[in-house]
C-alpha cells in the first residue's frame, strides 16, 4: 500500500480512463470526503484510446513482453523522488492477466473475403496510433505482402510507425501509401469550412484548379516526409464520384514531381478490388525497389534534441517553446534515465501546426509544448501540444442526437 512504499500522492501520473468522450471528467478532484475516500488530489480521465495500456497491447511481441512492460508502468514517485511502478505496487501480475486474451489479433475478412487483422486502437493524435506489431509478425507469416494502417496523416501516424514501432518491433517498410483527395487538398487550400453533419459546400463538389493547387503544398511536404526515412511512396488519390480528370492528373504531377513513385486513383468503394489494382500493381512495383530506412533521430539525443527534430522537420516549425511544466517534466524524466525513450507527440491530427484552423503546408510559427508524459511500460515519452486533450469533447451536434428506435418495428435508426 502507500505507507509501505512511501507513495507521495501528488506526483501521481496515472490517469483513470473510459471509453467514451466526457470533457467534463478531463480535470476533477477526488478523495472528497472522509478518510476513508482518499486523499483529496486532482487528477483526471483519459479516454481509453490514449490509454498506456492501449499502447503496451500494440507495442508488445507476446505474453511474456506485455508482463514485463505492464510492470514497467511508472504511475508516480516516493516522497523522496523515486520512481514507482506497477510492479512496486503489485499489480502487473493481475493486468497481465486481464491483457491474457486481448494479445491475441481479431480475423476479420473484408467482402471479397481477403483475411484482415483488426487489434489495437491507439489514437494517432493522442497515442502512436498504429496496429500491433503481433498482427503484423503474425500477417507477415500468411501473406506476401501485408498493408498496415498509420492513423491520421503522415505527420502523425506514419512519423510514430518509423520512430516509434519501427524501433521496437525490428520491422522496416518496403513503401508508404499516402492516401489523398481532392476534397481533402481543396480544403488545405483554403476552401469553405467542413461540418460534419451538415451539406458540403460546392466548392468540393465541382471542378476547382485553382483551389486545388493552392493545398497542393500539404501532400508535397506529407511525400518530403515521408522520403526522410529512405522509403519509396505512392501516392493513393481516393477517387470521389465528382473528381475530374483534371483534378486527378494536377495530383498526380505533383506527386511526381515532390519524389513519390506515382500516385494512382483508388476506386474500391464504388468497383471493389477491382477498382484498387492499378494501385496494388504500382505498390508491389515499388516494394521492389531498395530502401535505405532511416530513424529521424537516435536513441541518445536528449529529450530536447527529439521533439525539436520532430517539430522542425515534420511539421516543419521554426522551433519549440515550452511550458514551466514541460521544462520540469524533461527535467525530471531525464534524471529517471529515460532521456532514451523515443518521442510520441500528442498533436491535432488537423494541421501540421498545433492549431486545426491552420491548414496547408504553414511556415514561419513556433511549436507550443505545454506538458510532457511518460509511457515506460508503452517505452516512449509524449508531449503535449497546443490545446491537445487525451479526454475529448463532443461536438455541438452529437451523433447521439440521430439515433431513435422505431416503435413500430424495434429497428433502430440514425446509425448511419
């Protein structure tokens, strides 16, 4: 219990977590009451995508791994600034009992029947946002080739798929698809704002080359990126029904032009398989070509030296500026010899920036980090930056709001 381990309660990191979005739980206090409740402090609720259990699941290679880092799992310190874990407190054996069967991927096929793993959820703006490396090692054994979804754009899932599970795993990519649209690009232009639940503007819906070209910037520094670690890239271009040809080739030429091996139309959702093999034939083309995969940084730099190299060659950022709290986080990770840990930014999956109104390919800003928190058992550290929350928010109009039963008929409707 505390009295035995000397437990200081307000250095306690450890998050409750829940799996549904409540702003309201994001700072609260607790132990209110008497003596027996606890010892008031404050603290708060993640949501369970940015668990560090969610990521220790993704990260892990099989029981006896997940055991271990689930014992690694730093919650707090003593009152004499030393590190506790989950093993001083006597609870990994048990998490690793409830983890037992969750280890094991989820077989799924997709409607043409083709074998698809499904294991994991780590949020790519709020965690490494990648599937599990037992998925992949697994899918590597039944397959000649095996595609794994990066969450987000490249600046968020892709970056942590290279410095972050790369590093643990021992995989390498042979390619990197980046999927784009029209849509998507004309928005990073400047076009009318998108709501979701409501109408999309004109604006998307007809021939714009003008606005196109203006967010063309966006998917040349997402393929520059992605060129960072030695790996070819194709680029995806999924295909609306109100795309023109001369929108689709604009894409194209850029692509090229930025280094990507191609970029072909994916027509999946409206052909199946079939609309999806020029794509296919273009990615094994590029598997084929040799890499010289790189790390963005090395384990030994400082905890500085990494965020700073992520923020100024991904996001491409002038430079960052931290908080006190951020200042005394680095500080005190670094004195508990975990300066090694590679660096999992917490950012909005929005812009390149901290702020999801800035779209495009920004210059000329600086990078706020206002916090820094450690995942040991996961084995990374993560920053938090801008506004970002680990608890969401709903939006003004939830989804929730759709959603009935037909008394007639016990169907329900709103879903989708």
């Amino acid at each position: 219990g505390s009295k035995k381990l000397n437990i200081d309660p307000y250095s306690i990191m450890w998050n409750r977590v829940v799996d549904v979005s409540d702003s309201a739980l994001r700072n609260i206090i607790i132990g209110l009451g008497t003596k027996a409740d606890g010892r008031p402090r404050q603290t708060g609720y993640d949501i369970t995508v940015a668990s560090e259990i969610m990521a220790i699941l993704a990260l892990c290679s099989d029981l006896k791994d997940i055991r271990k880092r689930l014992g690694r799992i730093v919650f707090g310190t003593d009152k004499n600034g030393k590190p506790l874990t989950a093993e001083d407190l006597g609870v990994a054996g048990a998490m690793a009992v409830l983890m037992r069967e969750a280890i094991m991927p989820n077989l799924l096929q997709t409607l043409e029947h083709t074998p698809a793993f499904v294991h994991a959820g780590p949020f790519a703006n709020i965690a490494h946002g990648n599937s599990s490396i037992i998925a992949d090692r697994i899918a590597l054994k039944l397959a000649d080739y095996v595609v794994t979804e990066s969450g987000f754009g490249a600046d968020c899932g892709m970056e942590k798929f290279m410095n972050i599970k790369c590093r643990i795993s021992g995989l390498r990519p042979n390619c990197v698809v980046i999927v784009a649209s029209v849509r998507a690009l004309k928005m990073h232009g400047g076009g009318p704002r998108v709501v979701p639940g409501r109408p999309l503007d004109p604006a998307y819906q007809q021939e714009d080359l003008q606005l196109l070209e203006k967010g063309l910037p966006n998917l040349i520094q997402h393929i520059e990126n992605a060129r960072l670690f030695g790996v070819p890239v194709v680029v995806a271009v999924n295909k609306f029904t109100t795309d023109t040809p001369g929108e689709i080739e604009m894409i194209k030429d850029a692509a090229v032009k930025a280094g990507a091996e191609g970029a072909f139309t994916s027509e999946v959702w409206a052909k199946g398989g079939a609309g999806g093999a020029e794509l296919a034939e273009a990615i094994v083309a590029a598997c084929e070509k040799p890499t010289n995969f790189q790390f963005l940084y090395p384990d030994d730099w400082t905890i500085k030296q990494k965020i700073e190299a992520i923020a100024t060659k991904i996001y491409r950022a002038d430079g960052v500026d931290y908080d006190a709290e951020a200042e005394r986080k680095i500080k005190l990770f670094t004195d508990m010899g975990l300066g090694h840990l590679p660096i999992c930014m917490a950012k909005t999956h929005l812009s390149f920036t901290h702020d999801p109104a800035i779209k495009g390919a920004p210059r000329g800003w600086r990078l706020p980090v206002r916090d820094v928190r450690a995942s040991v058992g996961a084995g990374f550290l993560y920053p938090l930056c801008g506004a970002i929350r680990t608890m969401p928010g709903l939006p003004t109009r939830p989804a929730f709001v759709d959603v009935d039963i037909d008394l007639e008929t016990g169907r329900v409707i709103g879903l989708f």
